[in-house]
C-alpha cells in the first residue's frame, strides 16, 4: 500500500528505557526482614508501579546462613559479614532490621561513608545516636529513613514530616507500645493483676522473655523522642524524657479509674509550651469516652495537635512482622523516587532542615502541669471531706472526689480528681499527706490526659 514519503518520515513510537532497579542489601533476616521479602515478593508489581521502578533484593546479611537460606531461597546471596553489604559496590540502599545500637551503628555509618541510603525500623539506634548518624548522611548526601521505627504500620513519621507540614504542632500523645497496651486490656477486661497479664502477653509472643524495655517505659521512650524532633524541629534527646513504666500499676486503680469514667494507658506524651517543651512516658488516666480509651490489645494509636489541621489522630498495628515490613518497604519507596533529586530539596530527616532546627529548653518534672488522679487509703470513709479540704489548703484544686467502690480486703479509699496543677506543687503536697495521721497506707497518684 501506497504510504506518504513525509509520513513516512515520523519517528515511530519510541519505546521508553530500561530503568536500573533499586538494588537493596538487607542486614538481618528476622522477624522484621523476613516479612519484607516476603512483601517485595509477593507485592512486587504494585511496588514498583507505586515507586517508578522496580526493588530488588541483592544481598543479605545474617548470623545464621542456613536459616536465612531457608526465607530468601538460593536467588539472593547471603553473608555472615554486615560490613559487607555496607559497603558493597553493588547496593544503592542498606536496610537494617538487625536491631541493636552498638554494631548497627558501625554498620549504618559505613553505609552512609559509602554513599549508601538507609532504611532501619531501629528506634533504639536512632534514639540514642539519631544526631551523629543524621549529621552523616547531611555530610554525604544520603537518606536515613525510619518509618517503621515508631508505631508500625501506622505511617505517623511521614504525617508528622509531610502531611502537617502547614502546621505549628502543639502536642504528640499517644499508645505506642503494643506489649503494654495488650497487658492493659488484659488488667481491665479480665481484672488481672500485673504478673498474671504479663505472662499472658509472654505466652502470645507479645512481651519477651526479659520484658523490662517494654514494661519499664523505654521502648515507648524511645520512639517519642524520635516524634517530638519531628513535630517541634528540635535534637534528638532520650536524656530528658521523663519514664515511668507500668510495674508498679495496681489491679485496684485500673478499677477505681473505670469507676470515675477513665481507663489507664501507657502514653508517651510531647507538649510545647511557651516555657519549653515536656516530654514523658507514663501511665496516665484517659477517659472513657475518648476515642484513645478504645485502643485495646497490641495496637497502637498517635494523637497530633497542630494550630491549623486540629487534632488528628492515627492507629494501627504496633507490632508484626509484615506490618513493620509495610512501612520498611514505604521507605524503600521513598528513596526508589530519589533519584535526580538534589539532597536540599528532600524531605529532612527529622521534618526541619538542619539551619531550621532549635534546642528547645525541656521542662523540669515540676513544672509541668496537669490534673491528677489519687488514691488515698484512709481509716474511715468519713474521713473524705477531711482528705478534700486538706488538699484544698495545700493549693490542690479538687475536681471530683469519692469513696472507691469496695473491694474484697481491703479498706476505705477515697479517690480525688485534681484540676490541672503544677507537678512541683502536687509533690510537695503528696509527700505530706503520706506522712498525715488520716492516711492509713501508700497515697497512689497518676496523671489525667483529657487530650482535647
């Protein structure tokens, strides 16, 4: 058939270029890195249709090569040597999922000296040396990402970093370890006490053998001070997080709270004020009707206060192993679109550019302020406007005051609600009432969090 010489002419349909995939190197094949080959696996074409190119696994490293054989099949090559996969020329980005602070972070700033992007779900790593591995990758143009480190499958470092990024943050609440949440709920909806849930949460692989970094308030720790340098724009600082975990927690109070309208959470909570900013890790008192008293067993949830969204708020899975592996692969993704990006015009790593970030001063126990939970044994339950009107002479303001509802063994209590009041002032107040002759046992005392 007869064809048009200009046409002729026309390029034909040119079709588009090979593009190199991302090729990761993995160090540890755990919980954490098994599920995320199992997800590149199984969810490969979305991936990389979500990314713009394909994610391959090129190296693994792992202490048991034969178990590791076992997940990644004979396709991936594997090695005993973490440094390996460091700084081999073969791999564009290291993710760690070996956990630890003290070889993890050798390994993670050989990656960066090499140029390498990194991805960990290491919140200990990056709570304890987050500045100088941060300071690393500014020096070396490279990515430190770390969704999965807080909360999982919730995407809350990325919300914090891109999705309120119109706003001035005010406050950061939330449940975010999933060990302690799960023995609550037990304590509240079977009337446990602490040891019985424990070894529940042990027997279900929630808690460890050696739960104390969950129980004691330090993985929550943890994973809030990596929150609070996202919503503030200000260092990383374990130093001064105030932690109280939940060992000493009384069946009786979670009890006493259900009766005055609350139920108790572990919250790590970040507040910035005009004096400076208050970061803890506390059990404290929610009410009921709060959407935050209704995150039960493992999961987690984040509240965000921020001057122009509102509050926000975010839940999921707190712990898991395709759960973390979702948000490892999200950061994969991340890193996958950078190509071609200048390292100034990316998203920093703790939300602020490092010229934008501030030392906020961090307030002192006592001069935080917020209302108050007490229990106090007494002789008679006659004595309870006794109790009432001590407080009130001690600059306590009272809010709601009752007598606890009977329990089997054990005597009168009288249960007070403070107004919000300066921590300082309440200790003050509570030490000299533990040594006031109405008082027949140990004063129990814990924060109320209304999150409004």
């Amino acid at each position: 058939m007869y064809r048009d010489p200009v046409q002729s002419l026309e390029p034909l349909p040119s079709r588009p270029a090979a593009i190199r995939a991302l090729r990761v190197g993995m160090i540890g094949i755990g919980t954490v890195g098994s599920g995320t080959f199992r997800v590149l696996a199984r969810n490969q074409a979305e991936i990389a249709g979500r990314a713009g190119r394909p994610i391959e696994l090129v190296m693994v490293a792992a202490r048991n090569l034969v178990r590791a054989a076992t997940v990644v099949g004979g396709n991936v090559p594997l090695t005993d040597d973490p440094l390996r996969v460091a700084t081999h020329p073969d791999v564009d980005v290291v993710v760690e999922v070996a956990g630890g602070t003290g070889p993890a972070r050798d390994w993670v700033l050989a990656a960066i000296a090499h140029g390498k992007h990194v991805v960990t779900a290491n919140k200990a790593l990056l709570a304890e040396h987050g500045a100088e591995i941060f300071a690393a990758a500014r020096r070396h143009g490279v990515a430190v990402a770390y969704e999965g480190a807080v909360a999982v499958s919730i995407p809350i470092v990325k919300a914090l970093r891109e999705g309120l990024t119109a706003n001035r943050i005010e406050w950061v609440a939330g449940i975010i370890n999933g060990t302690t949440n799960f023995i609550l709920s037990k304590m509240r909806d079977e009337g446990l006490d602490f040891a019985a849930a424990l070894v529940q949460a042990q027997a279900l692989g929630y808690a460890e053998a050696d739960p104390a970094f969950d129980i004691e308030g330090i993985d929550a720790a943890h994973k809030l001070t990596l929150l609070a340098a996202n919503a503030f724009g200000t260092s990383v600082r374990l130093a001064d997080v105030q932690v109280e975990g939940i060992t000493a927690l009384q069946r009786v109070d979670v009890a006493c709270a259900e009766q005055l309208g609350y139920r108790i959470k572990l919250l790590g909570v970040a507040r910035r004020s005009e004096e400076g900013v208050e970061l803890r890790v506390q059990p404290a008192l929610v009410p009921a009707s709060h959407l935050m008293a209704h995150v039960n067993g493992s999961m987690n949830a984040v509240m965000v206060k921020g001057d122009a969204a509102g509050v926000t708020m975010y839940y999921g899975a707190g712990a898991g192993s395709e759960q973390t592996a979702s948000a490892v692969i999200a950061d994969l993704v991340d890193v996958a679109r950078l190509d071609g990006t200048h390292a100034a015009q990316r998203v920093p790593h703790l939300g602020f550019h490092a010229h934008a970030m501030s030392d906020l001063p961090v307030l002192p126990r006592a001069a935080a302020c917020c209302a108050h939970y007490l229990r106090i044994p007494v002789h008679a339950a006659s004595q309870i406007e006794a109790v009432s009107g001590w407080l009130a002479g001690q600059q306590v303001p009272v809010r709601q005051v009752a007598l606890a509802a009977a329990q089997p063994g054990m005597g009168a209590q009288v249960l007070v609600l403070t107004q919000p009041v300066r921590q300082g002032t309440m200790d003050l107040a509570l030490h000299a009432l533990q040594a006031h002759p109405l008082v027949a046992g140990k004063v129990t005392a814990l924060r109320v969090e209304e999150l409004a």
